[in-house]
C-alpha cells in the first residue's frame, strides 16, 4: 500500500506521546470500560456545515447500528468530538489528544489536507482510522490503518466520464481552483480520462481570486468537448456567472459535482444547462437505509444532505470495528473486504487499499432560486466509478 511520511516534527511529537503511554494501555482497549471512539471534524471554519451534516450522519448510524443502545455486548460507545476548525495543525493537535486519552478508534476528517495529515497518526500509534468527506485519493492505501467512509476524487472523475460518449480523442478542461482539492482533480481527471483516450488540459484560478472573467476565458479559448469544475467556497456563483457569460454552457458539455442544498439557487437558469454528478442527494436512494438516515435526522430537527450518509457509514464500520475486539489488527481485519448495505445500497471495503467502492448518481437540477431541487437522472452502478487499486 502507499505510503506517506509523518513531518519531521509530527514524527518526534508522535514518539514522544507513545513514549508516555500507549492506547492499550487506557480505558477501553482492555476489554473492559467503554468504547472510546474520537472524531475530529470541522466543527467552526470553513466546512462547518460538510461537519454537521456529518456528525448528524454519525449519531444516526451509530443509533442504528447498535439497536439505539449505544453499546457493544453491555460496553458503552463513548464519543468524543473535537474541532479542527478546518486546518491540519489543529486536527493534527486533537488526533494526538485523542490517541493519548485511549481512543483506539479515530474518525472525522472533513478537508483532504486533514486526512492526510492525521492517517500517518493512526498507523504510527497503531489504532484505526476512518475518513470522512475528504475526497483526496491519496488517503485510499496510505496505510493498513485507514479506511474512508466516503467517496474518493477519482469516483468523480469516473461518474464525469459517464457523461461522454466516447473519451477517445476528446479535449477536456478541468476549470478549478488552485489549491489542493483542485490540484486533486486534475490528477485524477489525466489519470482517468486520459487512459480513455481524451486530451485533458486544466485551467486553475486563485482561491481568493473575484474575478474570473480571465480563467473563463481561457476555457473558452480552449474550445473544449467537455468542461469538468470542480469548485468550492463563495465564488462559486461569480464562476458559473463567468462561464455563461462566454457562451461556455451553451455550446460544451459542463460537467461538475452537486454540492449542498444552500448552493443549489447560485446556478440560477444556469442549472438546466450543467450535467451534475452526486455523491449524494437527499432523494438519490430508495433504500431502507437511507429511509431509516432520514427519519431519524428529521426527528432531530436536522436534514439529510451531501456528507450525512458520510457519518451514518462511519458509525456502521465504527461499530464493525469494534465488535471484532479491542485490537487494532483484528478491528482492520474486520473491515478489509466487508460488504455492507448502506444509505447508498450495497458498499464494499476493497481489501487491498480499503477504498469503499459504491455507487454513483448523474443528476438534473430542476428549478430556479429557493425552488431549484436535483431530480435523479441515473445511478451508476459501483463497478462503473470503481477507482484503481493504490499501489
């Protein structure tokens, strides 16, 4: 499996506390005490509202998954939530605190730059650990410890690729921001589409950037077949302004990722014109499971969106994990290779790198302003947006 290496100083800060005690030797790894599981997320910051809806996701499945008793075989679960606030110093800090304390199971993870920063933790104090939102491919197979509870970027790019007849000889723009997630899309995007045949060029914009009439115009000019965006944070809406106001989505096929609820009015008359793929949707799935996730976040005041199913799949492998014992090993053993019905219908952990293979949704979104709602085009099956085995 992939490898990455701790920092120098994340390294030393990481033996030091090993030094002191290890997670065996707390509460809850000694068959006996509770359950401790840590969950490091963005509770402040910028993906708040990726981390509710995660947590909402997790206290629903894990109501599930243990018959609303919230224990295993009379061991309570005993969760405690940190924040990162979405920055990988902090979430670094917590994951160590966590560790120290004995919780030798670790979830969370809203940001890529956060998983990858807290999946070396896992592996060097020998507990488990199960990303959530994080979209970055770099967490699948970076070590035997970690698992992801959500979708990888390279999914995307395959349910993108779904929307083409035919890749071969095609030219494809990846308009992004220059930044990890974006950098993150363009690799995948060459790497798949590529593969399939079709030219893939990217045009990136500063994060910060307000004016992007310049970068549309570039995408223009490049007269693609395809234009996939893979975008987040409040520029969004002067994107797609900027997009249209070229003619780009009247004359290519744009692609990209349906992003939360609130966002879906920034499309404007825009939105009948993009092609969107779904991680997820409130509606994507019928099955019983995703009508147990949304009874019970309703109850609670609460509504199902992007990242709930992301928390509600956490607390199913928690909960797996756990039943398999207090050891590390025989928790990741219980994981590697299990399939499961989830909020999405049948999941599965590949063993090999522990990507969690699962189906795709294409999307439609129907109406303009406070009515705009996406409508399910098709499901693409899980065998179709089944990412490389990580080597």
């Amino acid at each position: 499996m992939r490898k990455t290496p701790l920092a120098a100083g994340a390294l030393a800060a990481t033996l030091a506390m090993t030094a002191c005690g290890s997670p065996g030797d707390a509460a809850g790894t000694d068959g006996e005490g509770p359950i401790k599981v840590g969950i490091v997320y963005s509770s402040t910051g910028p993906l708040a509202t990726y981390g509710e809806q995660y947590r909402q996701g997790f206290e629903a499945g894990l109501d599930h998954a243990t018959n609303d008793t919230r224990e295993i075989e009379g061991r309570e679960i005993e969760v405690s939530y940190l924040d990162d606030a979405g920055e990988p110093d902090k979430a670094v800090s917590a994951a160590r605190e966590l560790i120290g304390e004995g919780h030798g199971i670790i979830a969370g993870s809203t940001a890529s730059g956060i998983a990858v920063q807290v999946a070396p933790l896992a592996e060097q104090n020998d507990v488990l650990f199960i990303s959530g939102a994080a979209a970055t491919d770099a967490v699948t197979g970076i070590n035997d410890n970690t698992f992801r509870s959500g979708r990888q970027t390279y999914q995307d790019i395959l349910a993108a690729a779904s929307f083409m007849d035919d890749p071969e000889g095609s030219d494809v723009v990846v308009f992004a921001q220059q930044n990890a997630f974006g950098q993150d899309n363009v690799g995948a995007a060459t790497e798949v589409l590529e593969a399939e045949g079709a030219n893939v060029d990217s045009v990136l914009a500063p994060p910060d950037s307000t004016d992007l009439t310049p970068f549309a115009e570039q995408v223009n000019q490049a007269d693609p077949d395809l234009v996939f965006v893979a975008w987040a944070g409040e520029t969004a809406s002067a994107m797609w302004q900027s997009l249209d106001q070229q003619g780009i989505l009247d004359s290519t096929e744009v692609v990209t990722g349906l992003d939360i609820k609130p966002s879906y009015p920034i499309f404007g008359a825009a939105g009948d014109r993009i092609s969107f793929l779904s991680h997820y949707f409130d509606g994507a799935s019928e099955t019983e499971i995703a009508q147990i996730l949304k009874e019970t976040i309703e109850a609670d005041g609460g509504e199902v969106d992007l990242f709930t199913p992301d928390g509600f799949t956490a607390a199913q492998m928690v909960v797996r994990a756990a039943t398999a014992g207090d050891e590390t090993a025989d928790r990741v053993d219980a994981l590697s290779g299990w399939t499961f019905d989830g909020v999405k219908g049948e999941l599965h952990v590949r063993p090999e790198d522990h990507a969690l293979i699962q189906p795709m949704y294409q999307v439609e979104l129907v109406g303009e302003g406070d009515d705009a709602h996406p409508e399910l085009v098709a499901e693409i099956p899980a065998a179709d947006v089944e990412p490389a085995i990580a080597e």
